[in-house]
C-alpha cells in the first residue's frame, strides 16, 4: 500500500466540485451542453505544474494538478472539476486501496492570454 496515499487522505483541505458533460436538446432543436455539479468533495493537492507555451500572439499556460479523495462510484463519472472557481478538466482517474478506497486524479487547466506580436 503507498504510505504517500494514505498521509494524502489525512490533508484534504480543499473543496472541489465534480461535474459531468451533458447534451440537451435547446430551443430550436439545438444540443446545448451543461456542466451539472454531481459531488462536492473534500480532497488534497498532491502536485501542481506549470508548462508555457508561447505562440505567435497568444501565451497558453498548462497547470496540472494531482488531487486525491475518498473513492465514490459517482465521481467516476465526472470529466471536469472546479476549484476556487477555476474550471479543470480531468485527464486520468485512478482508484487505489481496497478497504478504505481513495481516488486520485490528473486535472488540467487552460488558460489563454492575449499578447502582443513585437
């Protein structure tokens, strides 16, 4: 059993909102996707990177972020979270332990900022 998982349960310090994509039919027959909040969950921070990406007049910046919870079947079927109000999307899901379940998730962020081309 990883002893890192285990002192990662004790800290969970942050409040998330999982959510899962969702298609209706709008007005005029249009589909229109929702996000529904499915779980707020208390969870840890294991990890946080950073990458830059610079492109001719935009600056992209990739944040991932390793987040571990209590496992709960309902959370595998969420495919974005929101933490402080910032929107993830999360890339991998992985269930760990067998008696006292946890689950830890890869969620990365986007953002894009308009620069100026010199």
């Amino acid at each position: 059993m990883r002893s890192a998982m285990n002192s990662g349960l004790g800290q969970m310090r942050h409040r998330i909102s999982l959510m899962r994509e969702e298609y209706h039919q709008g007005a005029g027959g249009r589909l229109v996707k929702t996000t529904p909040i499915i779980a707020d969950v208390w969870a840890s921070i294991a990890d946080s990177t950073v990458d830059l990406v610079n492109r001719a007049d935009t600056q992209k910046q990739n944040t991932g972020l390793t987040v571990t919870m209590r496992y709960c079947e309902t959370s595998m079927t969420a495919s974005h979270a929101r933490l402080g109000g910032t929107m993830y999307r999360i890339t991998t899901k992985q269930k760990h332990g067998f008696l006292n379940p946890s689950l830890e998730m890869q969620m990365s962020r986007t953002d894009v900022q308009k620069g100026s081309v010199s």
